[in-house]
C-alpha cells in the first residue's frame, strides 16, 4: 500500500514546532531546578525543619501526644527502626549542608545549628545500638516503658475510634516489649550483658511492670461513657487478651534474666568494659552537650567541684560553732528527726512551702514566665524501687498542668535537707519555667517546643536552683548546707561517672567516691551509680556541665556589659529562648553581648 506524500512545507512546521516544545519543556524544567536552588536560605531551613516535624509526627508518640494526635502508634526501638531514622536524617542533612550561613539572620543559623545537631545524633545513633540496655530502671523503666504507660492511662475512650486507637497503642506496646526481649537476647549472644550488680535492678522493675501494665491496659471502667453493655464486652474482651500478651512479653524478658544470665553477667561496670563502649560514651557525652569534651577534663572538673563545695561546707560549720570533723557533721544531719517527712502529704508541704518563698521574688528575675500551672505528686508505686528521687513531667493537652513525680517510698531513708534546692531545680524556676515555657513559645518554628538537650535542660535547673542563694533563700544555714551537698552531689557525678564509664573504676571505687564526698544513704549510693555506670552513663555529666556553662556565659555577658548587663534579659536570652545544645547557647549569648555593645 502506497502512503500519501507530507508536503515538506508542513513537515518543517510540524518539526519546528516539536523543537519549540521541546526547549520550552527543558528550560521549564532548568528554571525549576535552579529555583529550588536559589531558595532564600530562610526558606531552605524552614523545609528541613518542616520535614523533620513531619517526621516526628509520624513516629515519635511524645510529639503526637504534645499535639494531641491519636495515640495509635509507638516509635520503633529496633535496630532496623534507628537505622531507619539515621537514613532519613542523612537526606537532611545533605539539604542543610546547601545552605549558605553568610546570608542567615541570627535566628536561622541558630535554627541550622539546632538542626544540625538534631541530625546527626540520628545519624551516628547506629553504631552504637547495641550498646543502649532497655531493660535497666531508667532507660527501661522510664523511657521504654513509662512514658507510653502514662500515655495510655489518660487516652479517652467515649468513641468507636477513640477504642480503635486504644487498640492500637496497646498492640504497638506489646510489639515494643517483645522487641526488648529480642534485643536483649541479642545483646546476651553478642557478650553484652548487664552488670551483675545492675540485674535485681531491672528484674524488680520487669517485674513491677508486669504486675501493673496488664492491669492498666484493662482499668477502663470509668472512660468507657456511653456504651452498650454489648460493645463495652467486646472491647474488654480485646484488652483482655492483650493484657495477658503482655504479662507473657515481661515474664519473658524477666527469664531471660535469669540464673544463666546472672552466672554470664560481668562484675566490671561502664560502657569502657565492651567494645566501643569508650566511642559510644564520647558520643553520648557530645549528643547531651554539644561539645567535644575529653573524660579527662570533665574527671577533673568534678574534682575542682568537689574541694569547692567542702571548703564551703566547712564555712557553715564554723558558723555553726560544731567542733567535729565532716564525717561527724553529716552523721548528726543524717540522725536529726527535722530532716524526715512522716508522710508523703509532710513532703509535698514542705516542696510547697519552698515554691510559695520563692514565688514573690521571681518577677524581679525573670520577664519571661510559664502561664501553665504546676505542683507535686507521688510517683506509681511501680516506678520508686528503682528511681533514687523522681522527675518531672511537662504539661501536655490532655493535663495543662506540670508536675514534680516525688519517690514517696521508705520516707524514714530520705533525707530532706536538700528538699529546697531540690525543688527549685524540678520545678520552679527550674524544669518547668524551661518546659513551660518552650513549649508556650509561638515565635519560632513548631519543631523547636520537642528540641531539647541534657545539658541545658539539666543545666538550667542547677543554675535556677543556685539562684536561691542570690535571692537570699538559703537564710536557714542547714538548708544552705543542703544546697551545697547538692553542689557536691553533681560535681560527683562528673567525678564518678567518668571514673566508672572512662577510667575503669570498679562500682566498689566508686560507691566509696560516693558515699565520700556526698549525702547520699547507702541505698541511693547503690541506685546511683548503678544509673551512671549501666542505666544512663554519661546523662549525670549534663547537670554539672550546664550549670558551669550557663554561670560562665553569664560572667562572660556581666564583665563586657558592665552597667548595660540586665539579669533579666540574660534570662530571657537563655530559658526564654528553649533548649540548645551549649555549643550553640554559647554562639547565642556572644550574639545577644554584641547586640548591646
């Protein structure tokens, strides 16, 4: 078959017109590209800032909690999940590393610090998975476990997708207790076992769990708000046999802790007893901090610490008129009746009492308050055997209200002599003018309320604490005294924890450390430095380090101001502005010091 000759004339039209197409496509698609990469810088860390938080709001159950999302879901904590998140973090920071700082205001390359550091602790998180136990009191109790506890006691259930949710929570959470026993059991084949001293630790804390998680998953009575006697059955059915799921996921994990692993289990302590144990405690040290510090140097700063507080301490016995040595002094402290609380409602009066003196006095210090409420409460009966003292927890939508969590237990062992500082540190102006406040801050990107750093975090509540003293409050010498046992208890910690994670002290050598140079009892000495040397190395560090960072930035900002220095302002410029890693606290103060040169 013969086809009709095209005229050329049209086929030239045609063939140009394809070409003019075509370019107009390609430079569409070159203008594209180079938009993207002419973005205002600004623009360029708001989308990584944008993909992280919707990052988080996939994944992370405390972010959804803060944003009052459904509550149907648990990070995964497998090795698979972290190295997961380190790919995710890698693709942004390969983003972040386009962006040119020379053009950023002050505010975004704060804001590309943050994220930087944000970054790469997922992205290093990895190499040292194995590392992490998640069945120890603090890092299991709380962190694994409680937190999605806590989480699941207030959820409501009024709703058919309300208990659709509740469901889901609860099946994730039995997912995430079977992948404690899964990465345990791996640790045990891998030689990384905990501690001998630190397994009757982590079994009492499995086994509380196990009596009281099955027990919370089904104590729904008074949520379930009209239901039909038919529904409510079924879904107490369901909770039923998730509950007896989970008891079964602790009592496995609590066998595998048994007599063939307590026979394996080392007698050393510290992360410098396994391989990489001494990289992943640098790691820890810069995630917490921000900064490159040496075990060494912070061993010695601990030390320094140390003859500081006795020196002092020494001060007040002379004023005291007492005769006796040190030791002697703390024995009399140790035995006075003034110093323990009959009642968990005494310490709750008396934490009271301590916030009440301080209150008048905060407008004169601070320009930027909480609006969110706050007091104490005694910690669940499961959570105190293995927790020396307690934590505080920030408000959130489902209770507006921040709390202090107090360990109430075995009162005629705690002492109170440092229930001033301590409290002033937890709660005001400490962990919840932080809190509170970072999470009341509109101004800057969302992300920022769920950007938050040992360091500063533990850093600021030492240094509000230590404000007391500036204030007068510590007029009582034996309250001062406490305050400085507490100046000692964190100089310790530096002293202690590297001693035990860095320079191979046994936990022998550093009970004795311990029990030395602090208040502790025997019993917190034994929970402590298990925390340090097996639970949490290196998250002691943070409190200390922040402290002196925080006090150094302010002398810094104190002798180049001279008269222009406002304490309040400083104070704004540092709690008021939400959490950051020291490194980049610093870069922020030398910012705000020029600003007003």
């Amino acid at each position: 078959m013969n086809f009709p000759s095209f005229p050329s004339q049209v086929l030239r039209i045609v063939l140009f017109a394809l070409i003019f197409v075509c370019s107009l496509a390609c430079n569409q698609k070159e203008a594209t590209s180079t938009d993207k990469t002419n973005e205002p810088p600004s623009l360029q860390i708001k989308e990584v800032a944008d993909d992280l938080l919707d990052h988080l709001k996939e994944t992370n159950e405390g972010v959804r909690e803060q944003l009052g999302l459904p509550a149907d879901r648990l990070q995964g904590i497998t090795l698979e999940a972290v190295e997961k998140e380190a790919q995710f973090a890698q693709k942004l920071w390969d983003k972040l590393q386009e962006v040119e700082e020379e053009s950023l205001s002050h505010d975004d390359v704060i804001m590309k610090a943050l994220l930087e550091h944000e970054l790469w602790t997922r992205i290093e998180a990895p190499k040292h998975y194995w590392l992490g136990f998640s069945v120890t009191p603090y890092s299991g109790g709380w962190q694994v476990i409680g937190q999605p506890s806590q989480i699941l006691s207030k959820l409501p259930l009024n709703s058919q997708e309300n208990r659709k949710n509740y469901l889901l929570f609860v099946q994730a959470f039995n997912e995430r207790m079977n992948d404690v026993f899964q990465k345990t059991k791996i640790q045990q084949e891998k030689g990384i076992l905990l501690p001998k001293d630190a397994v009757p630790g982590a079994q009492s804390m499995l086994e509380g769990n196990r009596e009281s998680i099955p027990k919370l998953i089904t104590n729904v009575d008074e949520r379930l708000i009209d239901i039909s006697e038919e529904d409510k059955n079924e879904f107490k059915n369901q909770l039923e046999d998730l509950s007896k799921t989970m008891a079964n996921h602790f009592q496995q994990i609590i066998n595998l802790l048994g007599t063939d692993y307590l026979n394996n289990a080392p007698q050393s302590v510290g992360l410098g007893q396994y391989p990489g144990g001494t990289e992943y405690y640098k790691y820890l040290i810069k995630s917490y901090t921000g900064l490159e510090l040496n075990p060494k140097d912070i061993h010695e700063m601990g030390a320094k610490g140390l003859q500081e507080a006795a020196e002092k301490q020494k001060k007040i016995r002379d004023q005291l008129s007492f005769e006796g040595s040190a030791e002697e002094f703390k024995e009399q402290l140790r035995n006075n009746p003034r110093f323990y609380a009959k009642s968990p409602e005494e310490v709750e009066a008396l934490f009271m009492e301590h916030i009440k003196n301080i209150e008048p006095l905060l407008p004169d210090y601070f320009s930027v308050l909480p609006k969110a409420p706050y007091g104490v409460r005694r910690l669940k009966p499961q959570e105190e055997p293995g927790m020396t003292y307690g934590y505080y927890n920030p408000p959130t939508p489902n209770d507006n209200k921040g709390y202090y969590n107090y360990n109430g237990s075995k009162l005629d062992q705690r002492n109170l002599l440092w229930a001033q500082h301590l409290i002033y540190h937890e709660l005001v102006p400490g962990h919840h003018f932080h809190l509170a406040t970072q999470q009341e801050k509109t101004a800057y990107h969302p992300i920022r309320r769920f950007m938050l750093y040992g360091a500063f975090t533990e850093g600021w509540a030492e240094y509000a604490a230590s404000l007391g003293e500036e204030m007068g409050l510590y007029s009582d010498p034996y309250d001062l005294y406490g305050h400085l046992f507490t100046y000692a208890f964190f100089a310790n910690r530096l002293y202690i924890d590297t001693g035990m994670n860095f320079f191979g002290w046994s936990l022998e050598k550093g009970r004795e450390e311990m029990l030395k140079n602090t208040f502790e009892s025997k019993e917190q000495v034994g929970t402590e430095t298990l925390r340090y040397s097996t639970d949490l190395p290196a998250q002691a560090l943070n409190y200390m380090l922040g402290y002196l960072k925080i006090w150094e930035l302010r002398k810094k900002a104190e002798a180049k101001l001279g008269k222009k220095f406002d304490l309040k302002e400083f104070h704004a410029q540092t709690v008021g502005q939400g959490a950051m890693p020291l490194n980049v606290l610093e870069k922020h103060i030398d910012w705000y010091i020029n600003e007003q040169l």
